[in-house]
C-alpha cells in the first residue's frame, strides 16, 4: 500500500504546477444547508458586486427543490396591525423607475391576524389629465374595505392621457408595491389580483395580460380596449363590470368596450372562466353592492403558478399610444425574439365597436406538455423562446423533449441550477413560484 501511495504521489508532483492547484482549489459541492444560507445572504445583500461574488460561490451546483428557497422571502413571523385605512403610504422606487416614492393607500381587513395568509387585491384609480389618486380610489371603492383581504391603491407614476397607468413604469411599480407588502405582511402569493375602474379600468385591461402571471384574476371596470391578446389570458380568470347606460362616445368607455370583451373571453372556451356584469347604471353611478360582487368573485380564484399549458404572445397587448412593449414571461414560458412576420390581434374600433383585427409584428405560442418530460409547442412568427424548469412539471432526472410545430428542437438532459434559481427569486421575490432552469429553443426557421 505505501509503494502504491508513493507512486501516486510522485504522480501528482510530476502534475504541472496549474494542474496542481486546480486540483488542490477545486470547489467542494455545497450541501442543501449551505445553499439555504448562500441563498439567504445573496437575497438580503444589496451591494452589486458582493451578489455576483456570491453567485460565484454557487458554481455549478444544483437547486432540485425550490421550496426551501421560497420561504426565504418572507419573514417568519410578522407584527401585528391595526385594521383600517391609511393614506400617504410610501414605496421606495429604483432610480430607474421614479426619482421620487410611489404613494398609495392600504386597506388592512377587519379580522387581521398576522398568523395566517390574506389575498392582496390592487385598485387602479381613474381620473382625467393629472387627475386621479390612490386615496380617492380608496374613497369610492369603500366597499372592497370590508373583504378579508388587503386592499392596496396606489397612484400612478404618469397622470398624463396618453399613457396614464399604460407608462411601462407602473408595471414594475406594482411588481415592487406587491413585493414590499408581501414582506410587511402574510400575502398568500396565490391571491393576488387587479382591478380598476374607469381610467383604472383601462389600466387593468392592459396591465392585466401584460403581468397576468402575477394576477390570480383580474377585475377591468367602466374601461375601455383597443387591442388585447385574449388567448395569453387562458390561466388568469376576468370579471368585467360595466354599466350598461355607459355611452360617452367614440374613444372612450362605451359600453359596448366590455361586450366585445366578454365576446372574446367566451370563446376560450368552456372551460375558461370569467364573469361579465351588466350594471344598470353608466358610468359616474356604479349602483351599491356591486364594488363587493366583483370583490367577492376575485377572491375566489386562486393562481395556478405551473399551468400544463400555456399560450403566450408577443408583444403581450397593444393599446392606443403604448409602443410594442418586449414580452413578458408568463410562467414558464417566454418569447424572446419574434420572426420578421406579422400576425393578427383581435382589436376595437372607436367606441368599443366593431371587432377588428390589428396586424402586428408579434409571434405567439401554444405551449402544453402533453406527456411526461414531453412538452408539444405550436409556434408562430417566433424565432428564439425559453422554457423554463420546475419539478411540478418535469422530471429533472429524465430527459426532456421539446417538440415545436412537429418537429423535436430539443431532445436532452436538463440540470437545475442554484444560481438560475437565486437569479430568479432576487427577481421576482414571488414566493408562491419558482423556476430551476430553463432551456433556451430556436425555432426551425421553415416551420
């Protein structure tokens, strides 16, 4: 035995002197407990250039259960509220976004206990050419108070007509308000939603599918639309409501905008659901209880985070002066360039009527996994996408095949990744879902 060690040793000091010490500083593969607290100093730490050293730490090592790292992002236990009403709220926002806090109001429900999970549901205010608040929403959507849920209504970013909530800036706005809250109190990630009246309404109409990942369902009322991709909405439910006496002409939120919405969302399908209400009012006299309907039917829908299917396009909606916005994932899907093509999108014309399409240059996708580790896609105008990984929807163990419009475009072994996961979570901060991986599809060009 000492000859054979000799020998072997004799072998390493003929090694040249890098191949010695690639040998002798060869990282050691993390354990479950070191990734957990790997992962709890990169999601607190703030400093840049201390995450990507800490990301470095994570190497290649693996991340096959997100669970663990989900309940880091949020507290343990929380501090108890006072249930009510406050006005003046303020969320920090990246420099990026606003150089000044966004401001809002929150409803805390009547029974709080700070022990269990609550639904969270975002009110998007109206209002005319800088006009409009959260505290005033706060003001007319009294009933939605009551709910056992929280009830959040900021301000938006641009009080501008042209762009109003439609401004890219309040989409991350609210991705953050929903973040900061969730770790002021027990958010059930799983019931969160969004709705809005009149101006609010027109912002949920378009927020709602751009971020529909985010929304467990969504409540557009007194709205109007000009180009929705209605199938992207087949996994997050919609209320509409709308007074039926609701004409104020062209370009604004007849009544006949809602109809041709509900139009759309019936034909998904049987089995996708959604509610239209008809109120018998127009659109300054929303007729008393039916703030608490459309409360009370949200609150029944839960968010699926890893749907079998998915179908998503990109862009995700057009809608009057907003430019073409870059996809936004839903799930674990994501289109990350489009063909040079153009496809068609339902749209409206003045007034809400009639149904038209809209070309644009945009690509979808029709994404199911049809089998174990068999994921089929029908794709259109689409160039690049991902897909991404999670144990609820493949065996990572076993390879995964990719099948897009018939033909295989992957056929392989995949990996989780710790480092992808922390990418994701510091992103997001959901912590109701979670990705491992993803595998990036370029799609045959003569399919």
């Amino acid at each position: 035995m000492r000859a054979i060690a000799y020998v072997l040793w004799t072998a390493v000091l003929l090694l040249p002197p890098f191949a010695r010490v690639r040998a002798e500083e060869a990282p050691k593969p993390l354990s479950a407990s070191q990734g957990l607290e790997l992962a709890k100093k990169y999601l607190a730490e703030k400093d840049a250039a201390k995450k990507d050293a800490l990301l470095a730490q994570a190497g290649d090592a693996p991340a096959d259960d997100p669970k663990p790292f989900l309940r880091l992002l949020q507290p343990m236990a929380f501090a108890p509220a006072k249930p009510g009403v406050q006005h003046g709220l303020k969320l920090d926002l990246p420099a990026t976004v606003s150089d000044k806090p966004a401001e809002y109001s929150l409803a805390t429900p009547p029974r709080y206990a700070p022990t269990q999970l609550w639904p969270l549901i975002l009110g998007l205010h109206g209002g005319g050419s800088g006009t409009g608040s959260g505290q005033q929403h706060m003001t007319t959507q009294f009933e939605m108070t009551a709910l056992p849920a929280f009830f959040a209504c900021p301000t938006s970013l641009d009080l501008g007509n042209e762009f109003y909530w439609r401004n890219p800036k309040n989409e991350k706005m609210l991705a953050l308000l929903v973040q900061d809250l969730s770790r002021q109190f027990p958010i059930d990630p799983d019931k969160v939603y969004l709705t809005g009246y009149s101006m609010g309404g027109i912002g949920t109409y378009y927020l709602g599918p751009r971020m529909c990942d985010h929304w467990a369902a969504i409540a557009p009322g007194g709205g109007a639309w000009k180009g929705v991709f209605w199938a992207g909405m087949l996994n997050t439910p919609v209320y509409i409501w709308h007074g039926k006496r609701d004409m104020r002409g062209a370009n604004f939120t007849d009544f006949p905008n809602a109809e041709n919405a509900a139009a759309c969302l019936k034909e998904l399908g049987a089995g996708y659901t959604y509610e239209f209400k008809a109120m018998d009012g127009d659109h300054m006299n929303v007729p008393r209880g039916e703030q608490k309907l459309m409360g009370e039917w949200l609150l029944k829908q839960k968010r699926n985070p890893y749907p079998k299917r998915i179908v998503c396009a990109s862009p995700c909606a057009k809608d009057f002066m907003v430019a073409v916005a870059p996809a936004a994932p839903d799930r674990w899907l994501v289109i990350d360039e489009a063909g040079p093509g153009e496809l068609e999108m339902e749209g409206l014309g003045q007034g809400g009527t009639p149904r038209i399409k809209h070309k644009l240059k945009m690509g979808t996708l029709d994404a199911n996994w049809s089998a174990p580790n068999t994921l089929e896609v029908k794709a259109q105008n689409v160039a690049k996408f991902r897909v991404f990984l999670a144990p609820s929807l493949l065996d990572l163990k076993k390879p995964l095949k990719i099948v897009v419009n018939g033909k295989d475009a992957f056929n392989g072994p995949v990996k989780s990744s710790l480092k992808f996961l922390l990418q994701y979570l510091d992103e997001r901060r959901d912590a109701g879902m979670a990705f491992v991986g993803a595998v990036p599809v370029t799609v045959d060009a003569g399919k």
